[in-house]
C-alpha cells in the first residue's frame, strides 16, 4: 500500500525529513511475492509479520528529497518478537540516488555510493533498540530512500517507530594519535621491566600521542620466571605502576601482563586512561600450546571499552592469527583495537585491520631485521601508516576516526555493514 499525497508535500516543500507522527508515504516491498510477508501499521507503527516459512523478506520503504554535501540523522525505534537474531533481521538502510532512481558516485573519486547501514543500539528487556546514524550525503545525490526491514525470520515480527530523517550539524572530526613503541625489556626484574618503558611513553606524550600499545606480558618477559610466578592481581602493582605514567604523561596505555585470580592465570591486556584509571581488561582468547603448557587459562570475552576518542578494544598476539577475534571485537563496536604481540605474520595484521574496517596498533619485540611482526599503527584499508624499525623507537599517526573508509570497488562503510552481515549466533 502507498500513500503518495505526503511524499509530494515534502518535495514541494523542499523538506527532507518524517517525523514520528508521519507514516503515511510508506511503501510494501519484497524482493518476490512467494517470499512477501504480512505488513500492518496503525498511526504510530509498521509491522511486518512472518509466518512459520524460512526465508521470507519484505521492508517498508519511503524516499525523501537531500542536498549533496548536507548531513542527514537517521533513527527509528525497532521492536522485534520472536526473531532470533535481530542485528541481522531487523536492519535499516538508507540509499543514495539520483532524481532518475539511479545510483551515484560517493566523495571518493571512483567509487560508488553505497547503501548505509544505521547501527543498532543495545536491545532493552522488550526487544527494542534504537537504530541510527549521522551520514553525509553524496555529492550528486538529490534523493534518500529509506528502507524498514524484517528479513529471514520465521515466526518473527518487526514494529518500527519513532522514525526521524532530518537535516544535521556535521558530524565532529575525531582526530586521534595513535603511538605503538618497538622495544623488548631487559628481564632484570618485573618492575624493571615496566620501567623501562617510561621514557618511550614520554616521548610518545611529547609527540601528542592519545594512546601508546606496549608490548605482550611486559612483566614477565626474560625474567626467566613462570607465568605463575609472576602473575599479579589487577588492579594491581603493574597496572598501578602505568597508571601513574599515563597521569603524569595525560596518555592512554595499554599493556598486557600476566594475571592471577584465584588458581587461575590469565594472558591480560588492560587499557589505563590518562588520569591512570583503569578502563579495562581483555584476557586472551586464544592461546598457543607454550602457554597451555604452563597452565594459563583463556578469556571467554570481548569487551569494548569507550575513550575520549572512540571506542577501543584489545586482543593479545597469538588472538591474531585468528579472524574470530577481531571479528568480535568489531562486533561490539571497537574502532581501534589495540594488540600487543610477541610475534606474528605482519600480513595477518594487515588483513585483521583490513576485513573489520578497523585501526590495529601492533607492539611487538620482534627485531624488525627478521622479517616477521612489525610495531605498526595500520588503517582500515590494512595500510601501514607508521612502523617503528628501531629498539626504542616511537611512532606516531593521526588519524580521523569520523571518516568511514571508501575506496573503488567499496561496499560501503564496512565497518556498519559488519554488524548486519557477519554470520555466527552472536547476536
């Protein structure tokens, strides 16, 4: 069903916008008429309904007139019943055209403008979460569709209000500095060893550095010491050593060492902010058989962890030698992640940052003459923005978190997309 009148009235007004209280001006789509399912709308909510058959797919749909170059706000309430994986099923889109209904070139020279896909906002007790976002309209579009799916998912149903496409402020650049240090420790003691990353630190804050990555197990390393023998509480001394580095030097840190709770190690990473509170701590998921061996236990999690600049998660080396990690982290709305790593194939670097559209800041104590991991802040194209090649070297890279990657070939912002197509029962 369609309700044209409204359409009209906002193109003759030039107003690109619906608020709440306008549903009128929505159309029923699906793909194919044996996979339709059942749609409904009273005066504040559409719905779509399946019935017990697998693979049903159908989106209320409406297109609003926008001005190349203006910011546009997406949101819009979705409540889901019975759907399994609402991330996947329940998913907004919003389409760039031109007057003619056909596709445009994005701000990038070369590429397509693709569909965005608004993120979801945490699901509360009712199934309902906010999906929004703030996107910049390409340079030729002049119009928007707005597309209200429910997708694969017997027996589900979907009810979308509150819906809202306004015109927006710009959205804020985020610039961040992101430093990696390349530096082994001597092993004389612990503490020591955590010492000695102190003048690193001040360079990298000298240098306007928001956040630096250490190396893997900092305490441990070369004392000759078990992973048990050395483990420590966190909080702890080690994180409350760096917690006065990061205040005294305004910084994030981010470490791993080796934890102790109850009878149990952990490979821990931590994130300490720059008022040296800890923010954070992700225990190693995946463990190489010499840690086995020596009784550390894996982490379960992949928490996320929100900054002055964005939003921050953390794996630890031998994690990288699997997608599953990153992937999740990714998931859970990290924009850099940062790993620090004993050793790995630097190419594996490249594809962890590459394939979630995501920062990766590596710290390794691999010599850099070997050929094998590198110290590097990478972008989400899995491009090496800066590599330290010396012990004891700093680099540092600006970046601008805001700025979702496109390129020729793109299928859009990669890093949204990631929450709406990456298959698994993680929800």
């Amino acid at each position: 069903m369609r309700y044209p009148a409204l359409l009209a009235f906002f193109i003759l007004l030039g107003v690109s916008g619906v608020q709440a209280a306008d549903l009128a001006g929505w159309t029923e789509i699906a793909p194919r008429d044996e996979i339709r399912p059942n749609f409904s709308h009273d005066a504040q909510t559409l719905v779509i309904t399946h019935d017990t058959r697998e693979g049903l797919d159908g989106w209320y749909q409406q297109t609003f007139p926008v001005k190349g170059g203006d910011f546009m706000k997406f949101s819009a309430t979705r409540k889901t019943t019975g759907v399994e994986n609402p991330r996947h099923s329940g998913l907004a889109r919003i389409v760039w055209t031109d007057a003619k209904g056909r596709n445009v070139v994005s701000a990038t020279p070369g590429a397509t403008a693709e569909p965005e896909h608004p993120i979801d906002g945490p699901l509360d007790a009712q199934g309902r979460a906010i999906v929004a976002g703030i996107y910049q309209v390409p340079p030729k579009a002049t119009q928007a569709t707005i597309e209200l799916h429910l997708q694969h998912a017997p027996k589900g149903r979907v009810e979308w209000s509150d819906i809202i496409f306004e015109k927006s402020a710009a959205t804020a650049s985020r610039k961040v500095r992101l430093a990696t240090v390349q530096y082994i420790p001597t092993g004389k003691s612990p503490r020591q060893n955590c010492e000695e990353y102190a003048p690193m630190i001040a360079e990298a804050a000298k240098q306007k550095a928001d956040l630096i990555v250490l190396g893997e197990t900092v305490p441990y390393v070369r004392t000759k010491l078990q992973p048990s023998e050395c483990a420590e509480p966190i909080p702890g001394p080690t994180t409350e050593y760096f917690g006065g580095v990061a205040k005294l030097n305004a910084i994030h840190i981010a470490l791993s060492l080796y934890e102790r709770e109850g009878h149990l190690v952990y490979n821990t990473a931590v994130l300490i902010s720059p008022e040296g509170k800890l923010l954070g701590k992700y225990r190693k998921v995946c463990l190489p058989h010499g840690e086995v061996e020596k009784g550390v236990a894996p982490g379960t999690d992949y928490p996320v962890f929100d900054t002055k600049f964005g939003k921050v998660g953390l794996m630890i080396c031998y994690d990288g030698f699997y997608p599953e990690v990153a992937r999740a982290l990714t998931a859970n709305g990290a924009e850099v992640i940062a790993w620090p790593v004993w050793g790995c194939d630097p190419l594996l670097a490249r594809a962890r940052a590459c394939e979630n559209r995501v920062y990766v800041v590596s710290s390794t104590f691999t010599d850099p003459k070997n050929d094998w991991m590198i110290s590097a802040v990478i972008d989400p194209a899995g491009k090496i923005l800066a590599q330290a090649k010396e012990s004891g070297s700093i680099v540092v890279s600006e970046v601008d978190l805001s700025k979702p990657l496109a390129g020729p070939y793109n299928l859009g912002s990669f890093h949204d997309i990631v929450q709406r197509h990456r298959p698994g029962a993680a929800k």
